[in-house]
C-alpha cells in the first residue's frame, strides 16, 4: 500500500530513538561517574520526550503512553540522580521494553494490506525484515461522518490523509502474540520484494549534506583561482601583440614567424582555458543543485503534521473549526521546514483562538457553524509564499486602538488619524496583543516571534486582508537558506554583505541633500526625512578619510513591517549568490549576523542583518559623521615601472605633495577606498586594470580628477583617455617637471 511520507519519516524517528535509548540505558549501566550519569538520563529523557510528542502528533496512544511512564520516571532521575542504581536501571530498561513493544504492536497493526491485495500477501514489511510474523488484526475502518462537524471537532478537508492513519487503542488492542504458523511463514523473496524501496533509500544527516555543500563551494573558490590564470594570459598575449606592432619592422623573418607562432600558442591556450571553465562551472553548479534538492521535503510534511493541532485547539476551545491544507508538490530546504512549524502553530493558535467565533456567534452572523482554517503555497522561483486564512471575525481595529491608547504612546487624536497600514504594523511588535493572555494566545508574543523566524529566513510576513468575513497572513520565504542573494557593501575599508531581500532602494546622497535635524544628519527620501547614519559607525569603525570628505555617499535603504533603515556605505560592489556558512564560537548567537560568505577570490566577508533589533538600537545611539570638506595636497601616482613611480613621486615631494603610490588600477582603487586622495596621476598600460578603465571607475566611484601620463602618443589614444573622463592627457616624452606641477596645480 502507498505509505503516507509522515508515517515513514516518523517510522524511521522512531528506530533512531529505541536504538539510542537501549545504548544510553547500557552506557548508564557502566558508568559510575555522577556528571557522566547527569549528562546520560538528559539524553535519555530527551529521545524519550521526542518519542512521546512524535506518537502523540502521528496517533500512535499506546506508544505516547508507554513513552510518557517512561519520561516520569526519567524526570525524577533527573531531579534526584543520586537515585540512579541498577534497580532503576532495570525499571528503566522494562518500560524501555514496552514502549518497544508497542511501537512493534503498532508497526504490525499498520502494516496490514488493503483489503483488495492477496491474502498470501506479506501481512508486514517490518515482520518480513525481523523474521517475526504476527497474527494482523482487520483493518481499522473509520467512522462515516454525518453531518456538520460539532463543536471540538475539526472536519477533514478533501485532501485530509487522515485515513491513512489506522492507528490507536482499536488497532493497537488487536494485535496478538500468537505463535507463528507454518502458513505464516514468509518467503526469502517476498521478504527482498517487501525492502526494496528501503533498500535503495539511504538517510543522510542533513549536516553532511550541509559540509557536502561547503565543501562543493571550496571547489569553486579554487576553481576561480583559473580566472586569474586566464587574465594572466590574457595579458601575455597583450604584451606580445604591443610589441609586434612596434617592432614589426625591425623584426627578421625568424622572429616574426617566432611571434606569430607564440601568439597562437596564446590564444588556444586562452580558448582551453575558457572551455574548461565552462565545464567546471557547469559540473559545479550540477553538484551544488544536486545537494541542495537532496535537503528539500515537501511541504505537506508540515501542513498535514498541524492538522491534528487543530483539531486539539477546537476541542480545547469548544469550537467547530474545518482545517484545510493545499500545498501541492512544494519543496522546501529541511531548516526552513523545520523553522516555519512555529511561526504557523503560532498563526494557526491566533486563527482558532481571536479569528475563528464559537458556533452559536458565526449563526448569528449568518456565518456557517463550523469555521475554516486553510493554508495555502505558491512558488514564485526561489520564493515561496505561504498563505493561512480564516473566515472568522477578522481584525478589531478599534480594540487596536483602545489598547495603543492605553499604553500612552499616541493620543487619541493621533490615533484617529492613524491609517489601518500602520495599525497592522502595530500588531506585530513585541508584547502587542488586543486579548486578554490564556493558555493558547493573548501574551503578545505570537505575531512578534513570527515576524523574527521570517526575518531571520530573509522572508518576511504580511497581513494581506483582513474584514469581519476574515483575515489572511501571508509568509514568504526562500526554499533554501543554504544560499542567499547579497549585495557586497564597502565600509571602513572592509567588505560586508547585506541580503538583497532586506534592500528597498540604494542610491547616492550629494552633501547638500543632508540636513541637520537634532543633531543628526537627515536625508529626505519620497517625501520623508529618515536618519542618515554611515555603516563603519554601526560596526564602531573609523570612517574611511576618502568617503568622509566625499562629495557624495552610497547608500541603501532596508525595509520591513517594523519600520526602516538608512546606511550610508563606502561603496555598493556588486550583487550575487552566495554560500551561507554559520558562525563558530563566540559569534554564531551575535545578533545582527546571519553568517559569512566565501567569496570567489577566497576572500571571507561577513552577512549582516540590518533590520535586526540590534542594528536598529545601534542606528538611533550612534553619532552620525558629517562630510567634511576636502583638504588639498595628497596625491596617488599609478605606475607599473618602478622608476617611473620614483621619478614622479621625486617631483611631487619636492613641491610639497603627499604622495602615495601603486603599481596597476586594481591596488589603486584599493588605496582609494581607504585614503583621502585629492588627484590621481596615472599611466595607461597596466596590468589588472588598465589606466583608461581605472579613469572610468574613479570618476563613478569618487569624481576626483584624473591626470593620464603615458608613453602611447597616438590622437586615438588622446581621445580615449578624454573620453574615459581623463582631465588632462600628458605623454611621456613630451612633459617636463615645472609643466607637470603647473598642470597638477590647476586640479588641487
């Protein structure tokens, strides 16, 4: 018969917590340290609890019992371990046994065929797997339902697997132990034919799969070691074709055939190179697919393992509630599964608890009697979005009010005035409820730990309606978080990623858009004045000189329900895809830090959360740093030749300027990024980063002037450097030191 995903996932959960419970008894047994026993009956009663709240969710009474004794008799273990003697291990060890049995007793009342298969079918694959075979009982067939469903009763939807569940006290109480017969007897090959499909399924722990796919991100770190391999050739080639084209007429036929010949070696050893890359980029990206599809369980998992918390939340509440759940073949990653129970349980409890009315209230609303709670799931791409809707009462609005009014924050004016948009995002903050506290809800805490576990996903949760008819919340979360989309951020001469799904809008800010408002630098955005604080601040770094005297600043705005933020940074880098890796200790519980990324050149940069509550309290303490004018004198020569570096620095120096050098475009804008530069002095042929292209992002990035001081004479040359934004073109062999200074001069 078709297994339901639920039962084989808790079917296997269950072997893994009797295995480590009959170890953990044995280690007790030899152990006769105090802290060691300590340490061991914490383990016991945990796989002991997980066993009970397992059977409880899946329906299995005579295991949740069998479990439960034991789980008592644990706990008082845990309160008075100098109890811990072989008499309790042997009491131990006999509820042990029995919650083995019953999970035995389930297995075989489970495993019986429809009543359409053979009979000489094997009555259970566990039996066939253990050589012991057990009189079955018949199958346990549920009651028809007639009618609307009563108070405290939840009514299957259409898609319910409830059926597949033959499970409690009458299928339990009817299984034996009778002795096997000869009839009984299973065949070797029906017992291979009844393992076949766990034969060929193998459980791998998800943190394997978690280093499987570190370690394939290694492999792409060091694959991009090959870029820089090609740009070496690529430069190679360069050098030779220069130096064909200025030596072409002194060259003997010999040497012309010798260059032609090494610029052809060049080019296919370039063309390899890139066909390589091609396949290791592929393969990689195979393997790294591979893995994270190898994480994904369906949804359904989760929608149908809350069905039955429904049903106990109506009972408790003396309501008909109809629970309903679609959610098709979605995957997601098994830590987002594992993450969204509570942020629905939590959704679910308020449904049930404010949304849904008792049955006599929905009658007299003209409403049905039995209400309904539905959960829903669409995928958009990486993205899937979890709808959980109730037809009953919707929002109190006014009762919103009453209670923000209570608590002194805004008058009742304000309040008035208030639209519905920001009332809703009241409901999500810390401690806000409108019910009085219970067992099930009203402590303020729901809507709040939700809207956490979604941030902390880089998802995020919305109330999309809400009227007297009902209300919806929507949940939209990635379906893995092993990666994750960033933008690279410069700030205080370091590199720091933010995720693209907290950014609303990035731009620049010129200095005379920041105005002072309480003493903190403020920037107007649509309308509205937001503080404008720099991210080296929030981090408690220095400022780099070259963006406090700028005069302009990146910068980004993040977003949620809970409100904004404004960062100002030294520069937005680029937007990519990176491996998420956590945090060891002392910084994997750091608020504010999801984690670190690997990025392609080997390089380590840290992910931050901005919208975490620890960003937030940072962003309204800390002292804003206001552009400061620029002062004159310092100056960058860019050079690959040495001796030219010397001469220039040599001249500059004697007429009073600071002078700092590199040796090619790439080390330049990194000295750019954490020094203040009034005027760069650059040749053209470099390697890395050419002097036309490096004219180019220095005019994006810092609009400082550009002086372009090159051997290359040619009039194309001229007008390339003029149109790259060079302020000024000197060739080499034409400039002398007094016209250079009076040329420098006129940009400092």
């Amino acid at each position: 018969m078709d297994v339901d995903p639920i039962i084989e996932i808790f079917r296997e959960e269950a072997r893994d917590h009797l295995a480590a419970l009959e170890k953990l008894f044995l280690d007790l047994e030899t152990s006769p340290q105090l802290e060691a026993r300590r340490a061991l009956i914490d383990d016991l009663f945990r796989h002991a609890h997980s066993m009970k709240s397992d059977a409880k969710v899946v329906g299995v009474p005579t295991l949740k019992e069998a479990a439960q004794s034991l789980e008592d008799m644990l706990d008082d273990l845990r309160e008075n371990p100098q109890r811990i003697d072989q008499d309790a291990i042997d009491q131990g060890l006999s509820q042990f046994d029995a919650m083995r049995a019953a999970f035995e007793t389930w297995q075989v009342g489970f495993a019986q065929p429809d009543e359409e298969e053979p009979a000489d079918d094997p009555p259970d694959r566990f039996a066939a797997e253990t050589g012991d075979v057990r009189s079955t009982p018949p199958p346990v067939v549920p009651a028809p339902s007639a009618g609307p469903p009563g108070p405290g009763r939840v009514e299957p939807s259409g898609q319910s697997s409830a059926a597949a569940f033959p499970v409690g006290p009458a299928a339990a109480s009817s299984a034996s132990d009778q002795e096997k017969s000869p009839q009984e007897e299973v065949s070797p090959e029906a017992a291979l034919a009844a393992t076949d499909e766990e034969r060929f399924t193998v459980r791998v722990p998800s943190q394997r799969l978690d280093r499987m796919l570190n370690l394939a991100g290694e492999v792409r770190v060091c694959q991009r070691n090959g870029d820089v391999l090609s740009e070496r050739m690529l430069h190679l080639r360069e050098h030779l074709q220069n130096g064909q084209r200025e030596l072409e007429l002194s060259f003997t036929p010999e040497q012309k055939k010798f260059i032609e010949g090494a610029l052809d070696q060049t080019l296919r050893i370039e063309t390899e190179l890139r066909t390589w890359r091609t396949r290791e980029e592929l393969l990689i990206d195979s393997l790294e697919d591979e893995v994270r599809q190898a994480r994904l369980l369906p949804l359904s998992m989760l929608t149908e393992a809350l069905r039955r918390a429904v049903r106990d939340l109506a009972q408790s509440l003396g309501k008909s509630i109809r629970y309903e759940a679609v959610s098709g073949e979605i995957l997601l990653d098994k830590a987002v599964l594992e993450a969204l129970r509570s942020p629905l349980l939590h959704l679910l409890r308020n449904a049930a608890d404010h949304g849904i009315e008792s049955p006599a209230q929905r009658v007299q609303a003209g409403k049905p009697e039995s209400g309904v709670i539905s959960i829903s799931a669409v995928q958009s791409g990486p993205l899937v979005r979890i709808t959980i809707a109730d037809d009953g009462c919707g929002v109190n609005f006014p009762r919103v009010r009453e209670r923000l009014s209570r608590s002194g924050e805004f008058s009742r004016e304000d309040l008035e005035r208030m639209p519905q948009s920001e009332l809703i995002a009241q409901l999500f903050r810390p401690g806000f409820s409108t019910a009085a506290a219970g067992e099930i809800s009203g402590r303020g805490v729901g809507l709040d730990a939700a809207a956490d576990t979604l941030r902390r996903l880089h998802g995020n949760i919305e109330l999309r309606s809400t009227s007297p008819q009902g209300s919806a919340f929507a949940l939209t979360v990635p379906i893995t978080v092993s990666s994750v989309r960033i933008m690279t951020v410069l700030a205080g001469g370091r590199r720091f990623g933010i995720p693209t799904s907290n950014i609303r809008r990035t731009g620049r800010a010129r200095r005379e858009e920041l105005q002072e408002l309480d003493g903190s630098q403020v920037l107007t955005i649509d309308g509205a004045s937001r503080r404008f604080v720099h991210l080296a601040t929030l981090l408690g770094a220095e400022v780099s000189p070259q963006s406090r005297h700028a005069s302009a600043w990146s910068y980004l705005l993040a977003a949620d329900h809970e409100g904004e933020i404004v960062v100002a940074v030294d520069d937005l880098i680029d937007e990519s895809e990176v491996l998420l890796k956590p945090l060891g200790f002392p910084l994997n519980d750091l608020d504010g830090v999801l984690g670190a990324a690997v990025r392609s050149d080997g390089s380590v940069e840290l992910v931050l959360d901005l919208l975490s509550p620890a960003w937030r309290h940072l962003a309204r303490r800390s002292p804003v740093a206001a552009p400061q004018p620029s002062t004159s004198g310092r100056l960058l020569v860019v050079d690959d030749s040495p001796t030219t570096r010397a001469v220039l620095r040599k001249v500059f120096t004697a007429a009073g300027y600071t002078v700092a050098t590199a040796c090619d475009g790439g080390e330049a804008l990194e000295l750019l990024a954490s020094r203040t530069i009034d005027l760069v002095v650059s040749d053209v042929e470099m390697p890395r980063l050419n002097g036309f292209d490096l004219t180019r992002q220095i005019k994006a990035r810092y609009g400082l002037p550009v002086i372009l001081v090159t051997g290359r004479e040619k009039e194309e040359h001229r007008r390339a450097g003029l149109d790259a934004g060079a302020d000024a073109y000197v060739v080499k062999s034409t400039f002398e030191d007094q016209g250079l200074l009076e040329l420098v001069e006129q940009f400092v």
